[in-house]
C-alpha cells in the first residue's frame, strides 16, 4: 500500500482460513499535510539610522503543496506589530532593534515563520 497524495483512503484487509472462513477489517487512513511553508530570507543583520526608510527584501516561500497566504511585519521596540505587507518598507523612529518577521501559511494551514534583525541607531 502506498500512500503518496494527501487525502483519505479507504482500506480493507481480508483474511481467509483453512476451513474459508472469511473475516474483514475496514479502516480509514488519513494523510495530512503536517509540513509548514519553508521561508528563506536574508538573514544578515543590517544598522539603518532613525528616520531612514527601510525596504524589506523579498524571502522566498516554499511549501511541499502549495502557499496559501504570505505577510511580512514588523516588530518595533515598544512589541508593537506593523503590517508592511503591502509596502515593504518601515521608518524606525527610535533606536533599538527591530523584527522583520515573515508569515507564511500553506493551504492546509500551516504556518511557517522566519525573523530578521535589523538594529536602528541615531
């Protein structure tokens, strides 16, 4: 029996004795995608200054079915969260280190997470 796609499968076993007498087992297998998105960013710690414009890279998703959804935010040095999906970018108005985080989900769900450090200095 090979199990090579994501899904539910129906088995039955069967076992005959000497005498023909029949007995069977019914079960049901199911295979779910466990694995979350892989994501690979550039991890190199960067120093901007305050005030400067950061652009934030493009990471590169991958998942053994499929990526779903994808965010990048960042994390400032209050733990406030800032959605830069879109943008791509931020301005660090204080000195400290900020996270670049990336947010990946796959279509069963998973969720893949990779952060970057960058250190804002005056």
């Amino acid at each position: 029996l090979t199990l090579d796609e994501y899904g539910e499968y129906f088995v039955t076993y069967t076992a005959t004795d000497e005498n023909y007498n029949v007995n069977n087992y019914s079960l049901v297998v199911n295979v779910r995608d466990d694995v979350p998105p892989e994501i690979k960013a550039d991890a190199t710690e960067r120093v901007v200054r305050v005030g400067d414009t950061v652009e934030i890279a493009a990471a590169e998703i991958t998942d053994d079915v499929q990526v779903d959804r994808t965010y990048i935010f960042v994390i400032d040095t209050m733990s406030n969260m800032l959605d830069v999906t879109q943008t791509r970018a931020f301005v660090p108005d204080r000195k400290g280190v900020y996270t670049i985080r990336y947010v990946a989900f796959d279509t069963a769900g998973n969720m893949g997470i990779t952060d970057v450090t960058v250190k804002a200095a005056q």
